[in-house]
C-alpha cells in the first residue's frame, strides 16, 4: 500500500531486550552458527519498502522510506557483519500502466531472486525480511511461502521477519507488536499462515490504519476492494477474475510514457520536421510516437469519466497546489479535441514510419510530405486549448493524474454507496406521485407541503449529483466481486439514478414550492389584509405547466428503468444477490433501496460513512496519517515506537548470530 508522505528520520537507540507488547508472546529465533569468510555477511537482511519509496533502478545499497531507520540501526550496531540489502522493484500501484498487484508480484519475483542468489552463494549466512506496506504484503508472503517449505530459502535460515502496516496483517503465526487491532489486513490474512517461521514473524499495525486493520464484515464495499485488487489471475486466485480484471483496467492509467510539459515543444517540433525541403520522415515517426505516449493516457482519463469525476474536488484545490493545476490540465484537456488528436497522430507515426522503412527522407514536395503537413497542421489546431497550459501546471499536474483513477474510483465509489444508503427513496417515490395530482387538483397548501418535504429528500440526491459521475460509478460497482450483495444494489440504484435529471427536478420542485406559497400567502394574507382569492387563482394556474414537466421528468425515476447496470452483470452466488436479481429484473426501486438501506444499516453504516470522513473520500488507497505516521506509534511499555521496536528486535536477532 502507499506511502507518499515524507517520513521523519530518527537516530534509534540500540536496546538489549525486545518484547511483544500487549501479550506475552515471545519472538524466538534458532542457534546460529557463524557465517563463512569467504565475503559473505553473517546475515542478509533484505527490506522491501512501500509504495513509491523506490524503483526497478534504485541502488539497494541505500536505504530508502519508511525503513531506512532500521537499515541504518543494522548497519551501526553490526557493521559489515550484517549486509543490508534494500529490494528495487516497481513500487507502484495503478500509475504506470500496471496494477498493485502486479507491483508486488514483481517485488516477490525479485526477493525470491536475491535470497536464491544469496542462499546458493553463501551457505551459512541467515536471514531477515521486513517490508512496509506494500513491500510487508510481499515480505509476508515470502515468509509464508518459506514457512510452509515454498520459499527460496530453508525456514531454518531466517532469524527474523518484520512486517510494518502489512496488508495481509492477521496471518496466524504472525505475532501481533503494539496496540491490538479490531481488524484484519485489506488484502485479506494468508490462508497457510506462517507454518515454520511462525514465532519469528513480528506483525505492527496502527489500529487507525486501515490497510491493516479493516473489518470487512462492517465495510463490505473497501473489503471487496481491497481483496481484489491486492490480487492478480497469475497469484492461483482464480475466484473473480472477470470483475477483478475489470477493476483493475478501471483503476489502471499508464503515464510512465507520457511528458506532458514537452507536448507543446512535441507539436511544434513536428511541424518544424515536416516544413524541411528533405523531411526525415523517420525523425517525424518518432516524435509524433512520443506525442501519441502522451495523449493516450490523457484520452483515456477523459473517455472514462474520471476528469468528469473529479473535477470539482480538483477545481477545489488551493491555486498553486499540484491538484489545482491538475484541475487547469484537464479543463484545457476536455476543450481539446484528444480523440481525434490522437488518432491523427498515430496516424501519422505510422505513415511516417512506414515511408522511413523504404527511405530516410521524403521531399517536402511530395504528395506524401502534403499529407503529413496537413495532418500535423490538423493536430496542433486540435491540441490548442492544452498546449496553451502553463509549463508549471503541465509540470505539476503530472504526478496527480497519474494515480487519479484509482484515487477518484475509490473516492466516489464509497460516496455513492454511503450516499445511496442515506436517500429515503420510498418517500421521494411518494411525495414525486403525489406532487402532480395535488398541482393538478390545484391544492396549494397540499402542494406546498409536499414540495418541500421533496425538497429536503432531494437535497442529498443533488449534492451527490453534482459531486459524482453516477453512471461511470454504477459500472465500477457492478464489477466488484461482494457476495454480501451490497455493491451489487449499490449498483444498481445508481444506474437508475444515472437516468434522472435530478438538478432539472431539484428545480422544478423549487418552482412548485415558490408558486404555491405565493398562492397561499394571498389565500391567507397577514393581518390586516384581505385574501385575493383571484390572486390565488391566478398563481396556481403558473403550477400546471411546471407540474406537467414535473411528471415528465419524474418518469425515469417513477419507472425505477435502469440501462447502465443489466441485471446479468449481477451475481447469484447468494441468497441476498437472488433477492437482487429479482428486484432488479422488476425494476424494484424502493425494494432495492430498501435492501440496500438494511443491509447497510446491519452491517455498519456508521463505520462506512465514518470511513468516508477520515480521509477515504479523496484518495483512500494512497494516504493516511496511521499508514505513514509509525515513528509515533508507541508499541510497548518502555515507550518505544513502532520504528525502533523493529529496529531494536531485528539486531538482538542478529546479534545472537554473529
């Protein structure tokens, strides 16, 4: 899981004891014999850092993160005896065209490599393995793998295992450090546990840190999330992987290839490329290649609703900050035209690349040359709007976009779900029958009362409207896997509400209401005046065309028709995902939002609207204070924090081997 923030480093005092706090669990470690001198350590002690913290080319000589702490107190209390080794890897997660799963794979795929390495080269020295994060989602399944004899290293090996904020945190034979969780880890406990490592595996979890510590029987919705996308088909999990595969292309966004402050400079350098008298038409393929890298993830972020999705929330943002210029992008973005900019410059790469094979120029005189001047010319008019965008906001906006799928995703996801729960969509189907007959009757007290009652219902309805892309929302929750049925209703609600014009009714219901209290105030004036029954009279009759365009707006709602989310999409494996798929097949609104609303109701609704409120509803998958804040989290009796308890217990395990 991510960690983004910078983290506070701390010089750790070297202590003799190590306990567990919180129990009376003892972390052990076998006899040791000493390393052979043949420029091998005593120990290796490989850390895995989290998200963001490194990368494929990073020295793992250098201690990098949340753990460099840890390295650092190795290194000082045993010297070369120790060799500390810091795993490069992808370290990402859903930003460079790859999942989070397909991150850890590729740190699990590396681990496994350097401790066979290690292993094979050096006979006698031993092992410790400690991740943060996402490196302690794959540090914990090492252990596992060499706990149940699957892993590139005899478990007799391993002095130590230490798993910082682990998101598979609750594996039996992992002992728990510090403060007691209510939960388990997002991506779900190892179902092997630690087999022979365990006793030597040392789990600390903030308890406000929901990576580690989640009850997924309160939170249905992030528990599904986060079991799924903690995994990929090639992991032997083969439940869900239609929905998970979905998911995760839902979340994906490839930036890696894209240079967004150099698009300007691109264009104009393609023209300047195609006005030469002997173009090099294979100078012209690649750079318009390079332009192509970075319209694509752009388009795409446009095509799947996300800019729309997230634009108020950016738009929102301090000027200045990385989100506001983010915000500045993606409006000049949605003025251009990226599709088609795109498809004329991947046109163009490939009939300049084309020509290149056969030659390396082509006269600017050409029929050829005409075509690509005309597409390029074509293409700079179709980019305006973005490459007008300031180079800073360019510059500054790239990191943003790039995790903005995953972090808008979740964000709306959660709202949607928690806002869902919240409508009384029974009383708004009520009072939205109701409020044409008594406009039609020309009730105006009844029409009052009851455009206001609606006016109250609505107003959830409309803050959600104006927040959230419903329709892109009820397609992302139609393909998360939940047998508890609960995204799968979700779903579906805000389909049907994807199809009403709820800003158009919000005000329809104003005017109804404004319209009748005038009629009522000169039915019954103030003291002193007269009642204009003429007046009034002549008031409602304003009510009847407003009341008519009411009802019509009202049938998409009334009819409860949804087209975004059929009922086929959803499962059966359940009983309550049956009940689902009848309602659904019915078109039963208020049955739906009725059993959504129990369900939520029995399950924890509080915790999940809780969860929105701390944090979740921007970016839940990438920052908060307890995932990132562990040099403060104090984990047993003498004080310690979560960062030098780690750091104390790893070198008493080594010091016993050297």
């Amino acid at each position: 899981m991510p960690a983004r923030c910078s983290r506070a480093r701390s010089v750790v005092a070297l202590v003799a004891c190590a306990t567990v706090a919180g129990g009376a669990v003892a972390l052990t470690a076998p006899a040791i014999a000493h390393a052979d001198p043949t420029g091998c350590a005593a120990t290796f002690n490989l850390l895995i850092p989290g998200t963001w913290e490194t990368s494929e080319n990073a020295d793992p000589h250098q201690p990098v993160g949340i753990l460099t702490p840890v390295a650092d107190a190795i290194t000082t209390a045993h010297g070369g005896r120790a060799e500390v080794y810091t795993l490069p890897y992808m370290a990402r997660a859903f930003d460079n065209g790859h999942t989070y799963a397909d991150s850890k794979v590729d740190a699990l795929t590396k681990a496994e490599a350097v401790l066979t390495e290690v292993s094979s080269k050096c006979r006698n020295t031993k092992f410790t393995i400690t991740g943060y994060s996402q490196g302690a989602d794959a540090a914990g399944d090492l252990a596992s793998g060499i706990g149940n004899d699957k892993g590139p290293v005899p478990a007799d090996r391993v002095l130590a295992v230490g798993l910082l904020a682990d998101p598979g945190a609750g594996t039996k034979g992992a002992a728990i450090v510090g403060p007691r969780t209510s939960g388990a880890g997002i991506a779900d406990p190892r179902p092997q546990g630690m087999g022979t490592l365990s006793g030597r595996v040392a789990s600390i979890c903030d308890p406000g840190d929901l990576y580690c510590s989640i009850r997924k029987g309160d939170n249905p919705l992030l528990g599904s999330l986060g079991s799924i996308l903690s995994k990929t088909t090639g992991t032997g999990d083969t439940s869900n992987v239609g929905g998970s595969a979905e998911l995760a292309t839902a979340l994906t966004s490839d930036f890696s290839g894209a240079d967004l402050p150099a698009l300007g400079r691109g264009v104009a350098a393609l023209g300047q490329q195609l006005a030469e008298p002997n173009i090099n038409v294979g100078a012209v393929a690649a750079t318009a290649s390079s332009i192509a890298q970075t319209l694509a993830p752009m388009a795409d972020l446009i095509d799947s609703g996300t800019a729309h999705a997230a634009a108020g929330q950016l738009a929102g943002a301090p000027v200045g900050s990385p989100e506001h210029s983010a915000s500045e992008v993606l409006s000049h973005a949605g003025e251009s035209d990226l599709s088609a900019a795109l498809t004329a410059v991947t046109t163009l790469a490939d009939t300049a690349g084309r020509l290149a094979d056969s030659g390396s120029s082509v006269a600017g005189t050409s029929g050829d040359a005409a075509q690509l001047s005309a597409a390029a010319t074509t293409l700079d008019g179709q980019l305006a709007p973005l490459t007008s965008t300031p180079a800073d906001a360019l510059s500054t906006a790239s990191n943003v976009l790039s995790v903005l799928k995953p972090a808008t995703v979740v964000g709306q996801v959660l709202n949607v779900a928690t806002g869902v729960t919240a409508l009384d969509v029974p009383g708004i189907l009520r009072n939205l029958t109701m409020l044409p007959q008594k406009v039609a009757a020309l009730d105006a007290r009844g029409a009052h009362q009851v455009a206001g009652e609606l006016n109250n219902q609505f107003a959830p309805l409309v803050k959600m409207a104006a927040a959230v892309d419903l329709r892109w929302v009820s397609q992302v929750l139609s393909v998360i896997p939940d047998p508890t049925g609960y995204t799968q209703i979700a779903a579906l609600v805000a389909s049907i509400l994807a199809n009403v014009d709820v800003i158009r009714l919000a005000t329809l219901i104003g005017q109804i209401q404004e319209i009748a209290w005038t009629a009522v105030e000169k039915l019954l004036p103030p003291p002193g005046q007269l009642p204009d029954p003429l007046g009034a009279g002549a008031a409602m009759t304003g009510l009847l065309p407003v009341g008519l365009d009411l009802a019509s707006v009202a049938v998409a709602m009334l009819s409860g028709k949804a087209s975004k989310t059929p009922p086929e999409l959803l499962g059966t494996t359940s009983k309550a995902a049956t009940t689902i798929a009848a309602q659904a097949q019915n078109f039963d609104l208020p049955a739906l939002t009725g059993s959504l609303t129990t369900m939520a109701q029995s399950r924890g609704a509080e915790d999940l609207a809780a969860l929105v409120g701390e944090g979740l509803e921007a970016a839940s998958f990438f920052t908060s204070g307890a995932h990132t804040n562990y040099s403060a989290l104090v984990v047993d009796n003498a004080g310690r924090d979560a960062i030098t308890w780690l750091s104390d217990w790893l070198t008493l395990q080594i010091g016993r081997s050297v």
